[in-house]
C-alpha cells in the first residue's frame, strides 16, 4: 500500500492527528479490524460514497475499502540532520514514505510550548525543510564521491545518477527542494532510487483552533499563499476537532460537524488529498458477497491492475470485462449494463480509468 509519513515540530498536533485517523469509525469500518503495525503505523479506509452505491445496487454483504497508511514521524527538530536527538532514524522513516503530510501549527494557545517561542507556521515550514535539505545534500554529496570511480569506468548508469545527483545539488544549493527538479521521463526511475526526502510529494495540514475549521485563520492563509507559490496543495484542519469526532459514531459525528459548519470531516479531505496527492486512483470489484476498491497509480494497465489483487490475475491475465462506474449505476447493475451495451471487454493494452467496476479473467 502507499505510505503517508506525518512530519513536523514538536508540538504542532501530529499525534493528535494521527490518534484521530487510527481511532475513527471509517479506520476500523470493514472487516479488517483496524490493525496498528507499530505504535507510530495506521492503516486507514479511503473514504468512498460510490463504494456504498455499488454495494447497495449489487446486494453485496460486504464493503470493503480500499486503505492507506500514515506513518507518524516525530522526531524532527533543529537540528535533526545532524543526527541530534531521533535524528537519523526519523529520517530513515521519512525515507520509507511516498508522500509527506506536514503539519504546521496553526493555532495559538499559551498552555501549549512552541520549540522556537512563537507561532510561525510559514516560519517552521522553513526549519523542516531547511534540515530536509541539509539531510538531501548530504546523504549526496557521499554518494557522489562514491559513484566517481564508476563514472570513469565508463558505466551507462552511473553517468546518469551522476547527472541527476548534480542536477539535485544544484537545486539543494540553492536552498529548493528536490521536487523542484524537472526530469525527463526516460530518468523519472533512476531519479526515485535517488530517495531524497525532499522529492517527496508534500502536502501542508495546517492544524487550526476548533472554531476556525470551517473558515481557517490568518496563520493557515499565510501556509495557504505560500504552499500556492509553491505549486503544493493544503488542507485546514482541527486535529482537536478530530480527535472528538473520532470517538464518535457515524450520526453523531454528522451532527457535530453540522453544528461547526463542516461538509464533511476533516480527516477525510486529508485522507482524499493525500489520495489525489500521489495521483492514486480507485477501480471496483462488486458482487453479492462483497464491493471492495482497490487502490492503483493513475495510467495503470488492466493487468498491473489485475496484480494489486493478486499476483496470479497479473501472470495469467486474459481480459478485463469493464464497466464505468456510471453506466452501472446508471444501468443498475452488471446484467443491466450488459443489456445496455455497457460492459466492454478490455485488453491487456487498456488503461484502467478511475471507478471502472472490473472483473478479471485469467490463466490459473
Ligand atoms: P505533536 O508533538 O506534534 O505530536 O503534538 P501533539 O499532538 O502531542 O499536540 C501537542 C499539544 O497541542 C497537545 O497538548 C494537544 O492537545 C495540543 N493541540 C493539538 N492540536 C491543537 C489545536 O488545534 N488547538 C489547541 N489549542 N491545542 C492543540
């Protein structure tokens, strides 16, 4: 599955957070019981309304969602790339994820202690980035001595990880993150084995007082312009809010949110940004035991589809027969997409497009 670490100050909500993503109802909905693989790891149901559509048009006994992962990260202060405090480790943990989710205080509060005396959130983003980078430029610069030797040798790989390292320094030494970089598609694979923190996609959780979770603050607007001229994305959130809600069941979590003026929790906006981050998307398997949503990268192949059930369906795939989401909807169901034309039968060339309802054929 696809990884989320929570990084961040001290202080700034991550915890919180993170305790109201594990201990919420959707974390736990399904069959799977929601399962804490470390103390700091939680799986997580990606929140889906057409999930519930599908499985109520095929009278499925079971829904099944597809999940994800957050990582919580603590640990990263001024500092840390020097390997202070849980310096390295942390960044170790950070180099396991596929995206990062950073949380910046965005509330004030007298009882609660800023590590640098004030609330700043633009200003932390900064601090983390900066040791990120310093983390980046180092773990490169020993590489690039390494790799010397093979460069000379005359070795293909080597003379473009040398050049996608320098194109990474240059940027790092200008005080950018490596996301920064543009590359080419033809390096987009040896630029991910290059596992710089700072390439990894990045959203900001700006983390709010419980009264301004509908409409943000002043301190969330400025985390909003700058993740703008940075080209990310944020979401407003109150991990306060969060927490309570997360004790709560499905109706009165509802009504709670009715009352603070929210559509919907804000965990699930993290949730569906995070989702949307890593360009993810989401194909279905409906029938009368079970709709279950799986989780692929946005291009995928029918039969790379096929593999994030099971390896077999990938081996020995013959055919997907497909239908959109809408025309099953519309149809209400398989046989009536089936009447109406709208089931096709697609290859091992076809794209498998966000909420197609799939059922493989293959080879055993
Ligand atoms: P972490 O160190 O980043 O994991 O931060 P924690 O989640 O442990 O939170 C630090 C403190 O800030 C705790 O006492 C939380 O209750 C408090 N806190 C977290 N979010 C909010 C918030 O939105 N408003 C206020 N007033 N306090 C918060």
């Amino acid at each position: 599955g696809f990884r989320m670490g929570i990084v961040g100050l001290p202080n700034v909500g991550k915890s919180t957070l993170f305790n109201a993503l594990t201990k919420t109802a959707a974390a736990q909905a399904a069959n799977f019981p929601f399962c804490t693989i470390e103390p700091n790891v939680g799986d997580v149901a990606v929140p889906d309304a057409r999930l519930d559509t599908l499985a109520e048009i095929a009278g499925s006994k079971q829904i099944i969602p597809t999940r994800m992962t957050f990582v919580d990260i603590a640990g990263l202060v001024k500092g840390a790339s020097k390997g202070e405090g849980l310096g390295n480790q942390f960044l170790a943990n950070i180099r396991e994820t596929d995206s990062i989710a950073h949380v910046l205080r965005c509330f004030e509060d007298d009882d609660v202690t800023h590590v640098d005396g004030r609330v700043d959130p633009v200003g932390d983003a900064e601090t983390i980035e900066t040791e990120l980078i310093i983390a980046d430029m180092e773990s490169l610069e020993k590489r690039l001595q390494n790799i010397v030797r093979k460069v000379r040798g005359g070795d293909k790989e080597a003379v473009q990880q040398e050049r996608l390292m320098k194109m990474a320094m240059a940027a790092l030494e200008e005080g950018k993150p490596a996301r920064t970089v543009e590359v080419d598609a033809e390096d987009l694979k040896q630029w991910k084995m290059l596992q710089l923190l700072t390439a990894k996609p990045i959203l900001y959780v700006c983390n709010v007082d419980e009264g301004e979770a509908a409409t943000g603050n002043a301190l969330s607007a400025e985390v909003a312009e700058m993740a703008a001229a940075q080209g990310n994305s944020h979401v407003i959130i109150s991990a306060k809010i969060e927490e309570e809600i997360s004790q709560l069941d499905a109706e009165e979590a509802a009504e709670f949110l009715g009352e603070l003026g929210l559509e919907e929790a804000g965990l699930d906006r993290l949730i569906r940004a995070g989702y949307e981050l890593l360009n993810l998307q989401t194909y279905f398997t409906v029938g009368p035991k079970e709709a279950r949503a799986w989780t692929i990268k946005e291009g995928t192949q029918a039969p790379q589809a096929a593999g994030v059930i099971h390896g077999d369906f990938e081996r020995g795939f013959i055919r997907a027969e497909t239908i959109a989401y809408d025309d099953y909807v519309a149809c209400k169901g398989e046989a009536g997409a089936k009447e109406a034309g709208k089931m096709r039968a697609e290859g091992k060339s076809y794209t498998v497009q966000d909420g197609d309802v799939l059922h493989f054929l293959f080879n055993t």
